[in-house]
DNA sequence: AAGCTGGATTTGGATGACGAACCCATGCAA
DNA sequence: TTGCATGGGTTCGTCATCCAAATCCAGCTT
C-alpha cells in the first residue's frame, strides 16, 4: 500500500464549488473560532464567558462569531434567569447545529488516528448496550456498513 | 420534539481545547481556503493551477496552504512531467488526507438536508452492490449501526 | 531569440483579528 | 442610595492577514 495517489488526477471537480453543498457547508462553519464554539456548544457550553474563558476567543470576534451562528440558524439566542440574578442570553443548539455532532466526531476521531499526541484520546464514544467501541461509518439505508471502496459517486444533471 | 435545547447545560467541556484532538485537527484544517482545497483534492485535483482556477484562491494564498498542507502531511510534494512539458510539482493526498474523506462527506451530506438549494443534491453515494443510497452512522467495531442516544461518552485519565 | 506555460514571490492597499479598556443593566449588600 | 460585583457585550487603536495585480522565473517549443 502507497502512501498517496490513490484518487485518480482529475483537472477538476465533478461538481463545481458554486454548486457543492460541501462548499457552501465550508463557508457557513469553515473557521477556526466557529468551528470550536460549535465543538463547546456539542458539550452544553451555552454562555458568553463560559465560551470566552474555554477557547480563550476574543470577545469581539465571540461576539461576532455568536451573532453570525444565530443569523445561520446553527445556534438559537434564548434567556436564561438564575434566582437572584438578572436576565441573561445564551447561546444553544438548534437541530440543523446538532446535526453537525456526526461530522465533528468524524473529525475528532481522525484526530485521534493522525495527529500524534502521547497516550490514549481523552474521550472516546462506546454503545451503551454492547459497551463496544463506537466509530464512525457509511451504511446503506437499512444499517448495513459500505466500505470506502464500494462507494459509487452519482452525480445529478 | 423541540427545535432546540436538547444539550444539557454544561459550564465547560469534559476535555480542555489544548489537550482535545477535535480542536487541535481545527487547528490544522479548520479554515476556509484549507477546507476547500482538500475537497479539490479528495476529487483528484493535484495541480496549482488546477486548484487556483476551480476555487478562485489568490494565488499567494494557495501557495502557503499548500505549503502548510505539506508541511503537516495532509498533501504530497510529488514531481510530475508531461511529455514535451517541463517538470512540474502536483500535490497528492497522503494517506492522512485521505483519511478526511469521511469526515467531508459528511459535512457535504449535512449540507444537502440543511442548506436549502433548489432541486436534488447534485452529488451522492451508492453502495456498489446493493445500489442504496449511503449516509453517515455510527456503528459498533462489527459494524452494527448505534443511534445516538445509545452513545455513551468515555473519558480517560 | 522569442514566446508560452505553470508555479510561485513581491507589492501595497483593504479587511479582519486582537487586547485592553470601557459601557451598561441589574441584583445585592452596606 | 451609594457602592460594587457580575455577565454580556461594544469601542478603540494596532497589528497581522488577505487579496489582486504585477512581476518573476525556468524550461520547453517554434
């Protein structure tokens, strides 16, 4: 087995950028800071300083990055009120941000395999039946596992 | 079923960003330009040229993603020649960049239920024997499809 | 030698990131 | 009722990065 040039040349894409879901996926998450308040806000992260104190992100661009997560639909701004304190916003998933959780997992679990790092992932999924180890996969509509090899692309026009 | 709050709160993540393999793959792909590139590349794109034309990078920008997609083994500086051309660099996928397809079709199959665009997905995936449309799970070491609910968070140290 | 071609650097202006300081509404305690 | 603590921001000036356009450069063809 090599290691690369498995994907045959191509001089471009099947699919052109302007028309890719991937692509227009990339531009609405496609940031570094988005991305990691999306990976808090998988954790139940929900409040302005609790995001600005574990990423350490600027409260400008926290600010803005919120603001652009809410106007994309990603993150819902809700009122949260704790006896005795006053009225707060906080920032939560909405389901279109939660439907993300299987890509960010994907991403964490590529991480565990391909970025060195000394000892065993931090975290890691089981199935709370079978307690075996949980990873990500393709599967046809009834559950089945495809591998990569078995995948055909279909292409629409 | 609500359209939001399924989360419970948390006041930070179980892992901290700097030892979280999720944030740190961020850091290395967690931006717009880079992202794009490698969905070029998981299509078989490998030339400068060939990318600055699809994506409408400036050209000193695709020069230095490139470099840093070598640099940290996402991509392959290989030499390529055709016949009565120059020799010239192609950038290949690596073994590790290959290994993001998964994680960006996912994203791309997020982006075909939650962007809205006119019409059918202009791409997708069948399984070459069965012929079924395929999508992203989780599944158990045998390949056992988990829902999420069924998921259960391990945490080491 | 003149021209083409693909890969890349240089240049200066526009955009966005950033840290620090400030603002502001409320609840509470003196 | 003044004062202060808290959480969630905005404003400001600086500094880094992005970007388009122009230029460069090597080597291949004519």
């Amino acid at each position: 087995m090599q290691d690369c040039g498995m994907v045959p040349l191509s001089r471009k894409s099947p699919v052109p950028p302007d028309r890719c879901n991937l692509a227009r996926a990339v531009d609405q998450i496609g940031d570094r800071w988005t991305l990691l308040i999306l990976r808090s806000a998988l954790y139940g992260v929900r409040r302005f300083d609790d995001f600005q104190t574990e990423l350490g992100t600027p409260r400008t661009i926290l600010s803005g990055r919120l603001k652009s997560l809410v106007d994309s639909g990603l993150l819902a701004k809700r009122t949260y009120k704790v006896e005795g304190r006053r009225a707060r916003p906080e920032y939560v998933l909405t389901t279109k941000g939660e439907a993300l959780r299987p890509v960010l997992i994907a991403l964490n679990q590529w991480g565990d395999q391909w970025l060195e790092s000394e000892g065993q992932p931090p975290i890691s999924f089981t199935d709370s039946q079978s307690r075996q180890a949980v990873r990500i996969a393709f599967v046809t509509e009834d559950g089945r596992e495809v591998s990569v090899e078995n995948m055909r692309i279909v292409l629409r026009r």
